[in-house]
C-alpha cells in the first residue's frame, strides 16, 4: 500500500514539476500602450496554469501506474497506454505554478521589443501600436483609449529529469520541443495620464504551437503476430495546434512601480497522438490562468520624439 501511495505521488506531483522548468508563459502583462522611445520596462510575473486535459487523462494514468514501477520488464496493454496518455496531456498544457521575468523596450515609431523567460522557454516579441498616443506623462495629458498588436516567438525543450522520475522513467522516458507563434491584439485605458497611475487592459490572443515529441519505452514489450515477444520501438511524432484565448488585466501603481493583476481563459484542440502499442488519443481542453506581479519603468532622461496628442 505504501509503495502504490508513493507511486501516485510520483505521477500526480508530474505537472508541478515540468512547469517550474519549461510551461510557456500565457499570461498577458501587457497594456494596450507600447514602451515609448528608449524607455525600459521589466517585471516579475506569477501565474497558475489550470488545464482541464491533462486532469482527464491522469485519472486513468494514476490508476494503472502502480502496478508497472517496480516490474523489470512490461508488457505492453490498455494501462501503459494510458500512462503514455497522461504523461503526453501534461507536457502539452502543465498544470501548476510558474515563475516568469520580462524585460522590455521602447523604439520609437510607435514600436518596442520584449524578452520573457521562464524556466526553459524563451520568448522575444514586437508590438506595433495603432490607438492613443505613445509619449509619457512628463509630455501628455492624454489619457484615453490606447491599442496595439504584437507579433510573439518562443521556443522550449524539456523531459522528465530528476530523481523524483525515476519510476516514470522505468517504463519510458519522454522528451517533447515546441515552437509557438502568437498575435495578441491589446488594448487598454489608461489611469491617468499615460498610464501614470496605470490601465485596465483587455484583449484576444491566438496561438499556433508546433511540437515534436519522442517516447522511448524502457523494457517494454508486446507480442507480434506470430505470437513472438519483442521490445516496443520508440515513438516519434510532429503535430501543429492553434489555441483562441481572451484576457482582462489591471496595472496599478504610481509613475515607476505598478503591480499586476490579471486572467486569461484559452481553449485549444491539440490534436490526435498517437501513442506506444499503435493507439492515440485526441486532446482538447480549457486552460485558465490567473496571474499576478510586479512591474518597473524606467524613462529616458531627455524626450527626443515629438508629442503626439490623439
């Protein structure tokens, strides 16, 4: 009984783990209003990724995981499977807490460029502002509406490492890449002159990941059809998603620091993967996120653009 409790720790503990190391970051902590020329922006941002897929297929993962860790050789049946199912869900959406850093800044023509990393993704962005002014509160009054869409990269490797998988990685071990594009569209009202005291910001963002995945089976084997027993081969696999998201936020502070705080909502259909024994699952879901941080503007020291008052 101890050893079967342990089991069920080791997998349901899986998407605490994988998130802290390489979950991309969906929360938006931007306003509608792009950093103005030369000025830097960066930040500290904590957010819960909340999936529903991956909590559908790991309660067949967990019933079926005990009875394979402690075997040196399996052979191959519907519970395997399912494990294969729960792990695969979790890598696609992780559900847990993460940690994220961002750094921006502002190029003038109504332009800025961004990093954000968390863990093992690394994301870079531009964004383009077409709605409200893009001067500072030293300069401007205005304190409208502002828009802007952005055009976002990121990248991210990762795999069932440490000690605390070292059951999981008696029966396969499991490596997933991904790359995703995204277009969020933001706009935003400001607090204030130019978001002085802050802004409440809303908006849509679509996804398009691209991923490639490789299941390598330890010691498992399956039957052919002359009834001879062989080792499963490894399973590689590529497929592509969109995922359609929404988002509320609000910044609120005083000219350099603000705080963060927001939710975005995304539904996706991962797709159809095919799974070790010749099967596959199909995934869909919702992932809801709620977040919060810490953000800090730096200005420049002498305005070189000219105001723009819309």
């Amino acid at each position: 009984m101890k050893k079967y409790f342990l089991n069920k720790i080791a997998l349901i503990s899986l998407p605490l783990s994988v998130i802290f190391s390489c979950s991309p970051p969906k929360s938006i902590v931007n306003s509608g209003k792009v950093v103005t020329k030369n000025q830097i922006r960066g930040g500290i941002n904590y957010s819960v990724n909340v999936s529903t897929s991956p909590i559908a297929e790991t309660m067949s993962g967990v019933r079926n995981f005990s009875q394979y860790s402690d075997k040196d050789s399996i052979q191959m049946n519907e519970g395997l499977q399912n494990i294969n199912a729960a792990a695969l869900a979790y890598c696609l959406d992780p559900i847990g807490y993460k940690t994220d850093f961002y750094l921006r800044y502002g190029l003038g023509h109504n332009m800025d460029i961004g990093y954000r990393y968390a863990g093992k993704s690394h994301t870079f962005d531009a964004r383009y502002q077409f709605l409200g002014s893009n001067s500072t509160y030293q300069y401007s009054d205005y304190n409208g509406m502002y828009g802007s869409i952005g055009l976002q990269y990121g990248w991210q490797n990762y795999d069932f490492g440490g000690k605390k998988f070292d059951q999981l990685k008696r029966i396969f071990e499991l490596d997933m890449s991904r790359k995703d594009i995204s277009i969020p569209l933001i706009f935003s009202k400001s607090f204030g002159p130019e978001e002085k005291f802050g802004a409440l910001s809303f908006g849509v963002n679509y996804t398009h990941s691209f991923v490639k995945y490789n299941v390598d089976p330890v010691n498992v084997y399956v039957r052919d059809n002359e009834g001879v027993q062989r080792i499963l081969e490894p399973l590689n696999a590529k497929r592509n998603y969109g995922s359609y998201g929404a988002f509320l936020s609000v910044k609120a502070g005083y000219k350099f620091i603000f705080f963060n705080v927001g939710f975005a909502t995304y539904y996706q259909k991962y797709g159809t993967y095919p799974l070790l024994g010749g099967s596959s699952v199909t995934l869909k879901g919702w992932t809801f996120v709620p977040n919060y941080g810490i953000q800090i503007n730096l200005y420049p020291k002498k305005k070189n653009t000219e105001n723009r008052h819309m």
